[in-house]
C-alpha cells in the first residue's frame, strides 16, 4: 500500500534528482546519476549516441533487470531525463502539508523526477518482496519535452516488453491516457518587396499584410472534439516607414484524428499561398509530423494489468485521452503497448509546479503493483 513507503525517502531522492540541472540537450549529470542508481540496483545499464546525432550532452538510457520467473511477461516503465526552462538552480521546497513546490524561481522538476523517483521506489519495493515477476525494462530518453527528439532515435528493437507504462502525465495518480494526438509542427516565410512606405508604397509588396491576410480568414483553437490549430508567432518588418518584405510565422496542429490534422496544415498552406500570390509575394511553407495519433482499447491486457494494479492499492483507475505528446508516440509507433500513467505532478511548466509526498508513494505503489502483476498467478 502506499502507506508502505517511507515518505522521507521519497522525498530525499526526488529533491536529489531536483537539485540535478537537466535541461533539454543538457542532461548528463542526471544520465550519470541514474545510470549509478539503476546499476546498484542491479539493472544492466547502457546509454546509447542519440545525444551526439540531437546536439545534446546525453543519450537515452537502457535498463535490464532479469526477472525471477520466466513465466511472467516484461514489462517495461519509462520517463524522461529533462527538464523546461527556466530548469537551472532548481531546489525542491517540502511544506507541512506534504506539499513540495519549487523556491519559486524555477521550475520543481517534477515532470518528470516524479515518474523517476516513483519508478525506483516500486522497483525496489518489488524486489524487495520477494515476489516472483518477469523482467522489468526502463527507458529513460534525453530530450523528450522537445518533441520527443530522444526517443525518436532509440533501438527499439532492444525492447522485449510488449507492454509499456509512461510516467508522464498531470494529474492525481490513477489516471491513464489509453489516446493522444498527431501533433504537426510548421513554418512559413512569405516574401514581398521593400519601399518606404510614405514616398513610394504602392512600389512595395506587404509580406505581413498577405500573411494577416491568410491568419484572419484561418479558424483557429478547437475546430472540432479532436482538432485544435494555433499560429503561434509571427514576426515581419524591418522599421515603422518601410513595407515589410519578409515575414515569417510558426504554427502548430494537433488532432486525434491525423487526416484531419494534416488537412488543416494544408489548407491553411493553400490559403497563405492564395494571399500571397494575389498580392506578388512568394512562400516557402514547410511542416513535420512530430507525433502521430495513437489509441489503446480499453480492452487491452495494458489497460487491464493497470486497472487491477490501481485497484489493489484502493486506486479508482481512471480511463482517458490527453492533447499532450510523450515519449508513448514512439513506444507505440514500435508495436508496443504503451500506455501514459499520471505521476501526481501538478501546474507544470511553470514556477508553480507542485508535487506531494502522498502522490509520489501512491505512484511508488502503483509501479510496485504493475511489476508484481499478481493477478498473473490467477
């Protein structure tokens, strides 16, 4: 039961990992100290070059613990090494109430040192007892909050486990994400042609006007229950009295459905280009699908062996969809079963950020649960 954990434990090892800096591309003090954790606990650790090929300082980190009965299928548990700006200097602050924050002027760190700390403390716990379980696998990638870009350049083929539990998410825990969006990420340059706007305007092509143009007829935020679209910056001109030649823009889509989010990247593209054309301009319109839209049934033995886990710690398992991206997409994408857990991180990316003692010990319990997986024996 959660109560099990000793909450000073919890709290000791999730402000040490804090304390680690570990931005994006710049996570290997926290890849050093992880890599020395899972080793005493007598995981095989390797960390692999995707730092060297993203620009980062590390790698993403893989870890083998054979298991003690054969029988029992792997399972394996993943979060992320870094962290959101502003990520330097980070301290973990505990309250009376069992609430730990940041100091206020960075981020706590909790997405995702709380995912790891939980996955640590149910691991030893699960050793600890004794009980037989299968082999337990973890996935530690760099450079997750950047779109994934860690993981995108892991071996999957290294994974024995067909099922997969993220540590990622917001939320009491309990909460399991079985749905999450392609997300698709572009940029735009429209280019027109300078004049000084108050001697010779008609000799100047507005690059930021064709562009406002092609915004204001643009439907954006929620298009419908699964689409959302956003424009999220634009930037053109050079001085107040000149005709601004160049103007660039970034955006995003993100849908549950991929067509539908791909068709709203490419009507907005042929709507620039129809602006742009009418007033003499040129674009160059380019976009990336980051992640692709995935869904789990709930009938999955995923989803099942979670169900049960919750239940066996008094946890009512809550089934849901998130908008958000995690390192599930490129788990799923490789055929496996994954699925994103809630990690009792609150207010994230952002100096509010906010995780409790109570929710990293029912976390602990839940992974404990999910490696001992004692329903198996029925």
């Amino acid at each position: 039961m959660p109560g099990h954990f000793d909450r000073r434990s919890l709290y000791e090892e999730f402000a040490e990992l804090v304390s680690i800096d570990s931005p994006s591309f710049g996570e290997r003090a926290l890849a050093d100290r992880l890599k020395q954790k899972l080793t005493a606990l007598g995981f095989e650790v390797t960390e692999d070059r995707a730092g060297e090929t993203i620009g980062g300082t590390a790698g993403n980190i893989y870890a083998f613990l054979k298991g003690t009965d054969s029988s029992r299928p792997a399972v394996l548990f993943s979060s992320h090494l870094d962290t959101v700006a502003p990520a330097l200097g980070k301290r973990a602050v505990l309250h009376q109430s069992g609430r730990i924050t940041s100091a206020g002027d960075t981020v706590l760190g909790a997405d995702d040192a709380a995912g790891l700390v939980e996955i640590l403390s149910g691991i030893r716990a699960a050793v600890a007892s004794g009980e037989p379980r299968g082999d337990i696998e973890l996935l530690i990638p760099a450079a997750e909050e950047v779109y994934t870009r860690g993981s995108r350049h892991f071996d999957f083929s290294r994974i024995k486990s067909t099922t997969a539990y993220v540590l990622d998410m917001s939320g009491e825990v309990g909460s399991a994400a079985l749905q999450a969006p392609s997300l698709i990420s572009f940029s735009a340059e429209v280019t027109g042609r300078a004049a000084h706007s108050g001697f010779a305007p008609e000799k100047g092509i507005n690059a930021l006007a064709a562009a406002a143009a092609a915004i204001a007829e643009t439907p954006q935020g929620r298009l419908d229950e699964s689409t959302t679209f956003n424009i999220g910056t634009l930037n053109g001109g050079e001085a107040s009295n000149i005709v601004p030649e160049r103007c660039s823009l970034t955006g995003e889509a993100r849908g549950f459905d991929h067509a539908a989010a791909v068709r709203a990247v490419e009507e907005f593209e042929s709507r620039l280009r129809d602006k742009a054309s009418a007033a003499g301009a040129a674009v160059e319109f380019s976009s990336a699908v980051e992640l692709k839209a995935y869904r789990i049934s709930e009938a999955d033995g995923t989803v099942i062996r979670f169900q049960k886990a919750a239940g066996r710690i008094g946890i009512d398992p809550r089934l849901v969809s998130t908008h958000g991206g995690s390192d599930n997409h490129n788990i799923v994408l490789h055929g496996i079963s994954g699925i994103v857990l809630s990690c009792g991180m609150f207010s994230v990316h952002s100096v509010e950020e906010y995780t409790t003692l109570e929710e990293l010990a029912r976390g602990a319990a839940l992974v404990r649960e999910l490696i001992l997986d004692r329903e198996a024996e029925k």
